[in-house]
C-alpha cells in the first residue's frame, strides 16, 4: 500500500505542479528525490506531497499522530549537471548504503530505475484505500522521468547514472565488510513492522546543507547567491514591516508572495 500511494501521489503531485522528476527513492521512513522545479512550485509540491501521503498511510494504518517529523523538507540545491548526477546516484544507492539491501535495484521500496528514464510514462493508478472514486483525484495519472538539462542525451544520463549507483553499492559493500556486517537483505528487510523504531539515536546538530557542489568555486558562486538573497529578503522584510507595501523581495520568494502577493524582483 504504502507503493501503491506513494507513487500515485507522487505522480499527481508532479503532474499539477509542474514538477520534472529525475530520480526517487522511499525508504522506510523518508525519501529522497531529484527533480527540476521551473515554475518555483517546489514549497506547495512538498506540502502536497507530504500531506495526503501522511494522510493515506495514517488512514491505513489507523493512525493520528504525525507520519513526518516536525519541521520544514530539506532542499539542497545543484550546482551544475556533474552534481544532479551524483545526487542522481546517491538517491538511488541510498538503501545499499544504508546497509539493508546489495543493490539498489533490490530494494522493495518505490524506486525510480535508470532504464524508466526518458522511456514510457508509468501509468499508476489511484489506490481503492482512502481515495474516494467519485472525489476530484484522477483515477490514473502518468509518473514520467525525465533527463535534467546538460547531458547530450537520455543514453549518456543512464549509462553514467549507472556507472555512478555500482560505484556506490561496490563502496558500500566494502565499508560493510571492513565493519564485519552483512546488508540486512531483502527476506529481513520485509519482516519488519511499519511500527518498529530504530535502534541507535540519530545525529543532531549536523550540518543542513542549502547547496552542494563538488566544485569548489560553483559551491562559493551558489552559496554567494544565497547569501545576498537573504540579505535582500531581510531589507525588503523590513521595510515590510513598517507599512511599506511596495517592498521589493528578491526572486526566488515564496510564502510572502503567496500569501501576500508582495512584489518580487523578476516577475515582471
């Protein structure tokens, strides 16, 4: 079920927010996907996205506390094709790397493989649980991956995604026999229960990357446009404040706009 309304949700979300998917992968309690977000939709996608999902899967398993951990997603912007692609591989060796299956390709969660993209929609299908079949939510809905800008065709993305996720996975199996362990596997994997929790304490106070680069300098050009777009998001927010409904905000401004329609540099 939790596939089944995933995917389809994902698929609508996509869909209505003009969202162009690359890669995805749920795991057992989040998920990673790489995408291109072009009409600046990306705020009300996650909202979508993680609301009826959370809604879906509480309804299923008769739920009423949070799905998700408090707080807002975590979006870290690419630099340039080299780290789409990397990002790409790391999405998608994600459950070799975190001990629990060989090969990515393994993994029973939703999980976008190479060969989907730039191929044939999938067709999913809206879920019988939960949605209603006279209710406003189409009754299918086309999941498309697509390939992100810079690469001369959609063969070259997959053979080098490719090369990048056994990279991962042979850097992953190295790392577990060097610890004395072995990958949880498939068969262990599937006899958890969706209300185990783990065993070990998740880091805190870690870095929460914005941007991430292998490239030094793209990384300092990238965190230097962050950088004046706060600066000039607090003088407009300011101005704000004080009565000056004419405030200019910086491109890139979301919730303000929204809620608001506050001026924003760029639009026209």
């Amino acid at each position: 079920m939790v596939n089944a309304v995933f995917g389809y949700v994902l698929a609508v979300a996509a869909r209505r927010y003009g969202i162009l998917l690359h890669a995805f992968c749920v795991l057992s309690n989040h998920f990673h996907i790489v995408l291109t977000d072009p009409r600046g939709q990306l705020p009300i996608f996650e909202q979508f996205l993680n609301s009826l999902v959370a809604r879906a899967l509480n309804a299923w398993y008769g739920r009423w506390e949070n799905l998700w951990a408090p707080g807002s997603f975590s979006a870290v912007a690419l630099a340039s094709p080299e780290d789409i692609l990397d990002k790409a591989a790391y999405t998608l060796a994600n459950p070799a790397a975190a001990g629990l299956v060989e090969r990515g390709c393994d993994w029973q969660g939703l999980w976008s493989a190479p060969e989907w993209i730039g191929g044939d929609p999938d067709v999913v299908a809206r879920p019988d649980h939960f949605f209603s079949a006279d209710g406003q939510m189409p009754k299918t809905e086309r999941l498309e991956l697509v390939v992100p800008e810079g690469f001369p065709s959609v063969e070259a993305f997959r053979a080098a995604l490719m090369g990048r996720i056994a990279e991962r996975e042979r850097a992953a199996a190295h790392e577990l026999r060097e610890q004395g362990r072995r990958f949880r596997g498939v068969r262990r994997v599937n006899a958890q229960r969706h209300t185990d929790s783990p065993s070990t304490v998740e880091p805190r106070r870690r870095l929460d990357p914005r941007v991430a680069s292998h490239d030094k300098w793209k990384r300092i050009e990238a965190l230097a446009r962050l950088k004046t777009f706060l600066v000039e998001y607090r003088e407009a927010f300011l101005k704000f404040r004080t009565g000056l409904r004419d405030a200019v905000f910086p491109e890139g401004t979301y919730l303000l706009r929204v809620s608001f329609g506050v001026a924003c540099a760029g639009s026209g």
